[in-house]
C-alpha cells in the first residue's frame, strides 16, 4: 500500500444504489467495510481492516468537519455531512454520510457505523467554497487551533441564517 498518496483531480462516480458502509471501534479504526467501500475507495478489505478513517481522508476536507463529527458522537448523537474522499489512487469521491454510534445491550458504545451515498451535485456545489473558507481560516489559524477557528466560522455563518448544523446540512440532502 502506498503511504503518501498524491491527490488528482478524477472524480469516482456513485451509483444511485451505491451504499457505502463501514464500522470502527470507539476510536475510529476501521472493523468493517463493504464491498461497495472497497470498490469505490478502491482498496482490498485487508488494507483498511485495522487503520484509522483517516485513511481515507482528503486534504481538501477542513479539519473543523471532523471536530464537529467526533463532538457530535461524543454527545451521543448522530451526524451527517458531506464528505470528500480520496481513493487509494488519489481520486475524490464526495459522499452524503450519517454516522451513528453502536450500542451494546448494557448500554456501553462499542463503536460507530456509517452509511454513505452520493451526495446530490447542488450540495457539493453549496459546501464546496464553504470548506474551502473553513480550510484558508485553518491555514491562516495555525494547526493547534485550527479545527476550533473554522467550526467557530461555520457557527457565525449559520447562526447568520438562523438555522442549526442538521437543518443546514439536510436541508443540502434535499436539493
Ligand atoms: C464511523 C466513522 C466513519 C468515518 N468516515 C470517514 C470518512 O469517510 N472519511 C474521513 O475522512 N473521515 C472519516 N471519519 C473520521 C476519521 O475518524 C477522522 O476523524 C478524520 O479522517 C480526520 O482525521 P485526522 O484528523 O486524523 O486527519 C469517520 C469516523 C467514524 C467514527
């Protein structure tokens, strides 16, 4: 497996019946992923099976995305949001993804799953010039305090237009 990858700019093309799945343990490592996952992300089973979701991390996603992911998760509640992904030849895929814990009989987390489809073109279009801000406000901020300044100037702009992260962010699924 390579261990830098160099982004292109090919995207990968869902399919209206593409679902792609994965589970992690509490920590984000990665214990299952379908075979839709290993299509489109374009990896065998056994290179993911074991590795942080980072994995699949695209450098144009700002990190305040991801703050606001595992903040959402640690309040026991689910998350959604558009992500771009990169496959292991460095292409994108853009994906609408809802995030929800696992949940023992005893009440305990044991882990999360998600559940991705193709994000509607209108949402991509709507969240790309939004994460590019979020990514020049990270840069500009410097890496500790990064993911803080960009989720702060997504609160002020939906705040702005009176509506919350959820409606925002379905409200996009809807277009
Ligand atoms: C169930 C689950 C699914 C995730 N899916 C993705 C994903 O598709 N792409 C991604 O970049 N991060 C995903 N993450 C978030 C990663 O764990 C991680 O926070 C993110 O990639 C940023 O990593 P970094 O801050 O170490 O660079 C997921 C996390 C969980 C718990």
């Amino acid at each position: 497996m390579k261990s830098r990858i160099t982004p292109t700019n090919t995207e990968v093309p869902l399919r209206d019946d593409d679902w792609i799945v994965s589970k992690t343990d509490p920590t984000g490592r990665i214990i299952y992923l379908n075979r839709t996952f290993m299509r489109i992300a374009n990896y065998r089973e056994s290179e993911l099976l074991g590795r942080q979701h980072n994995a699949i991390r695209h450098p144009d996603m700002p990190r305040g995305v991801f703050r606001l992911l595992w903040e959402t998760l640690k309040q026991e509640r689910e998350f959604f949001g558009l992500v771009k992904n990169m496959t292991s030849d460095g292409h994108y895929y853009w994906v609408f993804a809802n995030i929800t814990a696992d949940i023992n009989a005893a009440g305990q987390t044991v882990g999360y799953v998600s559940v991705r489809r193709q994000a509607p073109v209108a949402a991509v279009h709507a969240v790309m010039p939004l994460y590019a801000e979020m990514l020049r406000i990270e840069r500009e901020s410097g890496a500790a305090t990064a993911p803080e300044a960009s989720v702060a100037y997504l609160w002020q702009l939906l705040a702005a237009q009176q509506t919350t992260y959820d409606r925002f962010v379905l409200g996009l699924y809807q277009q």
